[in-house]
C-alpha cells in the first residue's frame, strides 16, 4: 500500500454475489475503483466492501460517481452505502455496551441505511419476534441482534420483501469490526 493521501473511505456494496445474482469478482471489483482513480485501494471478502482513498470530500458526490461507474462497468442498478472510516469507527464504538459479544448466544448484523432513510424511519418500520429480535437505533445504522437457538423465527428476512430494504445494506458484526480496523 502506497503512502496515505486523501479520506479513507468505505464502499459497501448493495446486492451483489447473493444467492448467485449480481456476480462481480472482487479483483474485476478493485480494478474498477483503481480505474475510477482511487488510491489504496482494498476489498475485503465476496460482499461487495471496498475501502479506499479518495481527496473527494462531498461524499454524497462520490456516492454518485461511484454508482454511475459500477452500473456502467458491471451492467446492473448499483446502490452503495459510503462511510468515512472513522464513522464507521464511530459506529463501531457506538454500539450497546454488550453488542456482540454473546457470538455463542446471538447473531449480530449492522444494517447500514442509504439516505434518505433515517434510522428512526427504519426502526419504526421494522418488524421484531419479541424475545428473539433486539434492534437499536444508532448514527446511520440499525444494530439487530437475534437470538442464535431461534434465528428461524427471526423476522429479519421478512425485511427482505419491504420497500424500505432497497435503502439498505446489511454486514455481520464481525465483517463491520474488521472493515473499521483495515
């Protein structure tokens, strides 16, 4: 990696290598934000994240030029969720206090929100299993946990099928702690 420059960022991208649609290699990936004129730039596992440099500093811009390049180069509608990453630093170290760390006990999932939706919108929107789904509202994001012994009756896949989900991009917990530390 060459000498920083610029705002370390984070991509990650909605929708693709899922249940075998929206098929995009990570290196045909990283090639495409090196074209774009990024620096630094890395993906991390198949889910579509991708951390870079870039001296942009209107992120909303640069969410933009992004979506316009992969839609172009890969032949699909990209949506991406753009983080700095000190917010997603921020929202790491915002989590609740015991957010996850019961990985024997729970699941954990970031669900990253793309504006305009809010968290407070999406909370008030999505649908829990009482006893089995605990979702907090944070900075961007939703943190949903569920209890591991009865994930079947989760309804976190039932927000799959909402109009809200298109705002959306979920990574575990452990996918979320890592990108922040990259």
């Amino acid at each position: 990696m060459s000498e920083f420059t610029g705002i370390r960022y984070i991509a990650l991208l909605r929708g693709i290598n899922v249940g075998g649609n929206k098929i995009i290699k990570m290196n045909d990936l990283k090639n495409c934000f090196v074209e774009i004129g990024f620096e630094n730039v890395v993906t991390y596992i198949q889910s579509g994240n991708v951390i870079f440099n870039s001296n942009e500093e209107n992120q909303k811009r640069l969410e933009i030029k992004i979506e316009e390049k992969l839609s172009e180069r890969f032949n699909y509608q990209s949506k991406i969720v753009l983080l700095t990453q000190s917010k997603l630093s921020e929202i790491i170290a915002n989590a609740t206090k015991d957010f996850g760390l019961k990985p024997e006990e729970y699941r954990y999932d970031v669900i990253f929100l793309k504006e305009p939706l809010t968290s407070s919108e999406a909370f008030s929107k999505i649908k829990t299993k009482e006893n089995v789904d605990f979702v907090t509202p944070g900075d961007g994001v939703l943190y949903f946990s569920r209890l591991s012994s009865q994930s079947s009756q989760s309804q976190m896949t039932k927000m799959i099928g909402t109009p809200i989900y298109k705002l959306m991009t979920i990574r575990n917990w452990n996918t979320s702690t890592k990108l922040a530390e990259l």
